[in-house]
C-alpha cells in the first residue's frame, strides 16, 4: 500500500480529497498527505495516535499553519486505516 491514495475528509462542510501516500522506513513509517499544495507528514507516537511532523525537524524548514480541527480530522482517517 505504497502507492499514492486519496484521503477524504469532510471539513467545515466540504470533502476535501487529500493526495496521501505511505512511507516505509525500515520499521517506521509515515502517512504524507498534501494539503493545499503544502506536503505534511503524520507518524505514531507512542499511544499508536498519529501526529503531524514538524517538517524543520525533517529538515524541510518550519511547519506551514494548517488549521488544528483539520489536522484532527486528517488523524482520525489515518488511525480509522490503520485500525
């Protein structure tokens, strides 16, 4: 399930079709999912919950502000994949 999907969402009344794809990395792995033509990532913490990434702490510069209710919602689908 490495290849590129689609990550609906419905956010303030709209369904928003998120291009996402699954990173492998040896045993760990990430969800990126583009938002508004900004890339974020999402990994497990420990609780096995999804969390965004900070993107400067992989090197590609700050965070962009995405709204917090939005990336719930986009951890909610991810975990609902994964369960």
């Amino acid at each position: 399930m490495t290849e590129p999907f689609i990550l609906s969402v419905l956010y303030k009344g709209e369904t928003l079709q998120l291009p996402a794809q699954l990173l492998l990395q040896g045993y760990i792995h990430r969800f990126k999912i583009t938002v508004r033509d900004t890339e974020l990532l999402f990994e497990p913490d420990e609780e096995g919950l999804y969390r965004a990434v900070s993107m400067e702490a992989m090197g590609a510069g700050p965070m962009p502000a995405v709204d917090r209710d939005l990336l719930q919602l986009i951890q909610e689908q991810l975990a609902a994949l994964s369960a």
